[in-house]
C-alpha cells in the first residue's frame, strides 16, 4: 500500500506512469485509433464521483456530518471524530493521487493528439471538460480543509512537501480556470467517446451548462467574501447558462455489477453490514413537514413507523428507521451537481440582490428546487404543490429569514450531495443540527489536516495552519462569516 505522503510527487508520478504502461499505446500514431486520455479521464471521473458519493468511513463521512444518517455500534463518526480512520488523509489521497493526476495527465495527453484522433476543436473541448473536473476537486478540497496544497500540488518533477496556498487565493485562481475553460468551449463539436464520457455521452451543451452551473455554486459558497466579485460571478452564471432543467444534472451512470456498482450499495448492501440508520435529525424535519420524500429517503421501522436513530448514539439496527432501497440500489446514479441544487443558489442569490426580483423571484427558485427535488425522488406533482402549501413549508410563511427557509430545504434536497449539504449548514446556519450524544460536539467547520502531513510536512503543515487560526475542527473557512 502506498504511503500517503506519496501523493504529491512520488505517488503521482508512479500511479500515472503505471497506468500509462499498461495502457501500452503510441499517444502520436493514428493508427491506435482511441487515444489513453479518454481512459485516464473516464478513471478520475469514477474516482471523483465515487468520493463524492461513497460512505465508507474511511473515505467520507459527510453523511453522518450532516446528520443524514447515524451510526448503531461503532459511533467514532457520528461524534465527529476524524482521526481513529484517517479520513482527512484519505481524502488527499484520493482526491490529488487518483483524481487530479489523473486529469492532469489526460490534459498533456488530448494536447498530443493527431487530428485523426481528435481535432484541434474536439481537443479544446476535452481539455475544457478535465479542466472543470479538476476546478470541482480543488474547489471540494478547499471547501473541505481551507488553505491546500494548489500551486505546487501536482509537482511530478519530485517536490513530495508542497506549500498550502491560501484558500481565498486558490478560489480566485480557479474562477479564473473555469472562465478560460467556459470560454474554449465549442458546443458544435464533440469530445470523449460517449463511452468514456458516462455523465453527458459527449454533449458540450451539457458540459457548459456545468461550467457555468459550477460557477454559480462557487460564487454562492464566497458570497459573503466581497473580494471575489460573488454578485459580478452570479450573473456571469446565469447569462452564460446554468442548468435549464433535471436532465442538465452531472450524474454518473453506475453499472449493476461489482467493482463498478454505486458505492453506496457496496457500503451497505454487498457488505451485508447493519452499520447505519436514518438519524432523528433528518427524520424530525421531514415528519415535522409532512415530507413526501421520506417514504424515499428512509423505510419506515415495521412496529414504530419512521423514527431516527439519536444522533451520535449507539442505535440498534432493527430499531430505527433504516436507508431506503431507493438510494442502495446498485446501479443509482452518483450525484456531483444537480438542478434542484442550482435553484436554491439562485434562490439565495435573488435574496442578497445579486440577482433581481428580490423575494419575489427568490420564491420562485425555492418552489422549483423543492419540486424538482420531490418529482426526482419519485414524488409527484400533486404531492409538491401540496407540500409547498403547507404553511412550514409556504416561502412566505416557513421561517422569518431566507437563511432558514433556504438553507432547510436545500439541505433536504442534497440527501444525496452530503458535501452540499454541509456547505449550506456552515454558510447559512440552518437548519440546526443536534450535538453529538457521546461526544457532546457541534457539527465541525472543517476537517483537520490529514496526519501524515504533520511529519512529513510539517514546516508547511505549520504554516497552513497558523494561517487558518489552528488546525481545529471547530476553525471557520475563510467563507465562513456567519
């Protein structure tokens, strides 16, 4: 097994070149016909996606962070500890060594390529469609431990302790990417194979509207940073073209078969381990608001109905209210952005003026999110207009502040995009979560810095985090004003 510190040079540059070995192809030749590109971007596609969804405590635990879900014997990560798992230097690992480097190393390739292989605007569409990837990964990243390693990150030359660059200068930097990305982008010409391609088959319409999809979350996210023009990105968004409906949403197509199944199902069905159950915070909001989407989000417990777990607790399965089948199939999609998502953004973007309309307009967003979200678990169109009349859920009567009524249902709505769903928590304070039962700990702001950095780092490990005000769980983000 690798040793975590390898991910920023050694590790790299070994993965990739193994990688490249195998794929055993003459990257100049026409003659090969499929260029290795496609398939180091379609591995850092499943790679991303799959750390994005799975809910391996090892890997992400952001599920129970967000109180969705609790745990029953082993509670460590349901009262938010970190270290016991490794789970920050997990997520490095994952996130440089099998996502970023592999991007970065398909965009020398496509740079490569002959026209017979790819023409020189199929070219700049691929580039443009890695480049946004890999804006995304950064972005997580910065939103999950705030300072990072950016510009010295994927170093191959042999650089194994980069410098953390600041977060607020690696948001700036990365808008900057996704502009030039958005800009070289021909919707006239193709891509990736469908193939290679698993969430738009090739569409550059799809992957434009992504872009400027990804822009908008960004500009939400650092809405409250004025150095980062939020209000001036927000538009640009929005006239460049975000995502017009639910069949824009970036979902990756997961196969019914193991290793390629969703990674929810092998956490919790091939597993045949009973380690989670609905948490009481996710199922007291939703009976409080008579939601239709929990008969989708959660099976209701054969004696009690639906009833959550304590979160933090130790929960006897066969108690509690378990995940529902909906999201444990195998072949359920993976889930990186997605409409109902974008219209709580402009909901809340139309709310701060960053957008007109004011209320008014931020009401109309906020019924369209919630709609969505229902008509996409499987609700239907009677049960959203009912739903949205229901005077805690009603724009104008469910809570006293945008904050709240935003933040509740956008929260909902990301059941399946925990990392949203924490973003909203911390941006917005709503809704409120539950302390820890055993440890007594409030939701954490950030993840730690992974411990291999420490001692293998550790001189711009120190820096980072004096940088930030201490590597704490408890430290805000530089977004984080509230």
């Amino acid at each position: 097994m690798k040793k975590i510190f390898i991910i920023f040079a050694v590790g790299l540059t070994l993965a990739s070149c193994k990688k490249l070995t195998d794929l055993n192809v003459d990257t100049k030749s026409a003659k090969t016909g499929d260029a290795p590109s496609q398939t180091l971007f379609a591995n850092a596609t499943k790679g991303l996606v799959d750390q994005v969804a799975t809910p391996s405590v090892n890997l992400n635990i952001m599920r129970t962070i967000v109180q969705f879900w609790t745990e029953t014997t082993y509670t460590d990560e349901s009262n938010f500890n970190l270290t016991t798992r490794k789970i920050p230097d997990f997520e490095f690992q994952v996130v440089y060594r099998d996502v970023l480097a592999d991007y970065n190393e398909a965009e020398k390739l496509i740079s490569q390529e002959v026209d017979a292989i790819a023409t020189p605007a199929q070219r700049k569409n691929k580039i443009a469609i890695c480049e946004m990837l890999m804006v995304y990964a950064y972005s997580r990243e910065v939103d999950i431990f705030g300072n990072v390693p950016y510009s010295q990150s994927l170093d191959v030359d042999g650089n194994i302790q980069p410098v953390y660059d600041d977060a607020q200068g690696i948001y700036a930097a990365l808008f900057t990417r996704l502009d030039a990305a958005l800009n070289s982008i021909d919707v006239t010409a193709g891509s990736f194979k469908n193939g290679f391609d698993v969430i738009y088959g090739g569409s550059m319409s799809k992957w434009k509207a992504f872009g400027n999809s990804l822009k908008l979350k960004m500009a939400i996210t650092v809405a409250d940073v004025a150095g980062l023009n939020p209000s001036q990105r927000v538009t640009e968004a929005v006239t460049g073209g975000v995502f017009a409906d639910a069949t824009q949403s970036a979902r990756y197509l997961y196969l019914g078969a193991s290793p390629n199944t969703n990674p929810i199902n092998a956490q919790l069905v091939l597993s045949g381990r009973q380690d989670w159950v609905c948490a009481n915070t996710l199922v007291d909001i939703l009976k409080d608001k008579s939601d239709p989407r929990i008969s989708k989000y959660c099976a209701p417990n054969v004696t009690a109905g639906y009833i959550g777990g304590v979160f933090g607790a130790s929960n006897k399965y066969s108690n509690f209210s378990q995940v529902n089948t909906t999201l444990t199939a195998a072949t359920w999609k993976g889930n990186i952005l997605d409409y109902s998502e974008i219209q709580f953004y402009l909901a809340e973007a139309a709310e701060r003026g960053f957008l007109p309309g004011g209320s008014v307009a931020a009401a109309a967003f906020y019924n369209e999110g919630v709609k969505s979200s229902i008509l996409f678990w499987g609700g239907t169109s009677t049960e959203a207009d009912t739903y949205l009349l229901n005077p805690k859920v009603a724009y104008a009567t469910a809570a006293a502040t945008y904050q709240e009524k935003i933040g509740t249902q956008a929260w909902l709505a990301a059941y399946d995009r925990p990392d949203a769903a924490w973003n909203t928590i911390r941006r917005l304070d709503f809704p409120k979560m539950n302390i820890a039962a055993k440890s007594k700990e409030n939701v954490p702001n950030r993840y730690t810095f992974p411990i291999s950095e420490q001692t293998l780092n550790g001189a711009n490990y120190a820096a980072a985090a004096a940088a930030i005000g201490g590597d704490s769980k408890a430290t805000k983000l530089f977004w984080d004003k509230n």
